[in-house]
C-alpha cells in the first residue's frame, strides 16, 4: 500500500502540473477569503479535518 501524503504541500507535489497549479491556486483563494483557516488532509469524506 503506498503511504499517503501526511500534509498539504506532500500531496501537492505528487499530482501533475496542471493540476498541482489549479489546487494551489483554490488554496490561494481559499487562504484569501479565510486567512486563518486550518488546513488539513482528510480520507474519509464523512469526516471533517477538526474531527479528529
């Protein structure tokens, strides 16, 4: 099973270029509207970053 990336930027550099440009540009956004939201990594879709 290949370990999964453990923060953002980690999953960012796996995926291709032009899609690596569109996340980083929704994180940008994202971080624009909401400075100080957390960000996390999450698996389960049922389940929020803050849950655990």
């Amino acid at each position: 099973m290949a370990v999964k990336p453990d923060n953002i930027d980690a999953y960012f550099a796996r995926v291709s270029a032009d899609r690596r440009a569109a996340l980083e540009k929704l994180r940008k956004t994202i971080l624009s509207i909401l400075p100080d939201a957390e960000e996390c990594i999450s698996y389960y879709p049922s389940r929020s970053c803050a849950s655990y």
